[in-house]
C-alpha cells in the first residue's frame, strides 16, 4: 500500500518519496480537510470512506473522460498559469473541466438534496466599487479565498472594474449547457463574470462545425484569481471566459512546471 507524502502548504515545494504521487500529493494538500491519503488504487477521505482512482490511461478518449472521468483523469491535461501568453487551445485541450462527478458531489454536497445551500456564505464583492454580495459555498474555504480575490480585484485600474461588476453568478443548482452532468456552480465554488464581456464556446461556432477561440478578460484579472486557486475558462479549448472555479490543486501543479519535462 503507498499512501501521500501530506504537504503543509501548497506554495511549498514537494518533498516526496520516490514512490509518491505528486498529483495525488496536490489533491490531498488542497483538500486537508476531506481528503487524508490514497493508496495504488484508491482515495481515502477523513471520514474512512475510500473513492476508486481509475487507470489513468493515457490513451482514453477526451470524449470518454468528459463524460466518465475518474479521479486521475481530472489530471489529464496540465493547467498553464496567466503567465502562459493567451492564446488558442489545442484541440480538446480543457485543463480542469474534465471532472469526476462522485468527487465533486462527496466534496461539496448534492444541490439537488438540499446540501449546498447551507454551507453557503455571503462575501462582499469589490466593496470599494458597490459590487454587492455574493454567496460561495464555505466547504475548503472557497468563500474565504473568492473574499481575498474580491479585495484584489479592489485594488485595479478602473478601466478593468466593467469585467467584473456585475458578476453572472456563483451558486447555480443547475447542468454544464447540452450535458447532465452538474456545473462546478451547483456547488457554490466558480463564479462568473461580467457576461457582457465574456465569450462561450457554444456562442462562437464557425459555420463548419469548428470553434474560434475568443477572449476579452485582462491577464491581470485571471493571474489574481489563480493567485487563490481559481482556474480560467478562458485556458480551454472549449472556451468560457467568464468562469472561474477553485481548484487549488491545478494552479498548485502549474506552479510547480508540472508535468516536468
């Protein structure tokens, strides 16, 4: 059995044994209140309860792992920081919307039972700019960390407040668009931006069937929210500029120049 190397902190470098996983290691770094080890083949959370890994093939199709992904495959395709010049996608390349349901619902609760909205916390957004309130789930602190983005964002050039202000939403009890499979918003940890400014996939489809990649969102907006763990839609080949979610682990990963050459 092989269990994690637990890391204290996430900006902390790996200090893993050779038979460690540094993904894995991630995970349980950016979840150290849900998550306690995993072993070759399985993920254990505090509570005991043990969740499968899956294989992890390489050769799986994109389709096969949006649609089925397992705890691995959420790995799949490497996250690139704000520091990566903007820029098209690969085809298929979408770091971070290839998510395994079962985590997600066990992580933060299923909306469709009740279990998200009392966790749900209000935080002031851009105060300094009469941005409002908005609700993000408490669950691995996400409120707290979107609280600290809110008070970055703060600080910007006037110029750039209009992408931000009105958002479009945090907590969303609703399916990504065209699927079945429940948004990172039914649980209260992504939020969108000022739609007015934000350009979607399914909006810019060239008549050919292909997808012209879109963006208005300032690198300087998208570099503070990685800064707390959240990734940019606007990364994915499957484009959504708008959106952002906590996922710790990925922008831990990038940081880190994961996977190494």
């Amino acid at each position: 059995m092989r269990f994690a190397c637990l890391l204290a902190a996430l900006p902390a470098a790996f200090s893993c044994t050779a038979s460690a996983d540094p993904q894995l290691d991630a995970l349980l770094a950016a979840y150290p209140d849900k998550l306690a080890s995993y072993t070759d083949s399985e993920l254990v959370w505090k509570d005991g309860s043990r969740m499968p890994l899956g294989s992890g093939r390489t050769d799986k199709p994109f389709a096969e792992m949006l649609e089925h992904a397992d705890i691995r495959d959420q790995f799949a395709i490497p996250y690139p920081l704000a520091t990566v010049p903007f820029g098209t996608p690969a085809t298929d390349e979408d770091p971070g919307r290839i998510r395994n349901d079962a985590f997600f619902l066990k992580m933060y609760g299923d909306c469709r039972k009740g279990e998200v909205i009392p966790k749900l916390k209000s935080i002031p957004w851009l105060p300094g700019h009469g941005g409002g309130t908005v609700r993000a789930t408490t669950v691995n602190g996400v409120a707290d960390q979107l609280e600290k983005v809110s008070r970055d964002l703060d600080t910007l050039p006037a110029s750039m407040i209009k992408f931000l202000i009105p958002t479009s939403g945090i907590y969303n009890c609703r399916p990504i668009a065209e699927t079945n499979r429940l948004s990172v918003h039914a649980f209260g940890a992504a939020i969108d931006i000022n739609a007015r400014f934000g350009d979607y996939w399914l909006w810019s489809k060239h008549p050919d069937g292909g997808i012209i990649w879109r963006n208005r969102i300032p690198q300087e907006i998208v570099e503070i929210f990685e800064r707390h763990g959240f990734i940019w839609g606007g990364r994915w080949y499957h484009f959504d500029s708008l959106h952002f979610e906590y996922r710790p682990e990925l922008v831990a990963l990038a940081k880190r120049g994961w996977p190494r050459e």
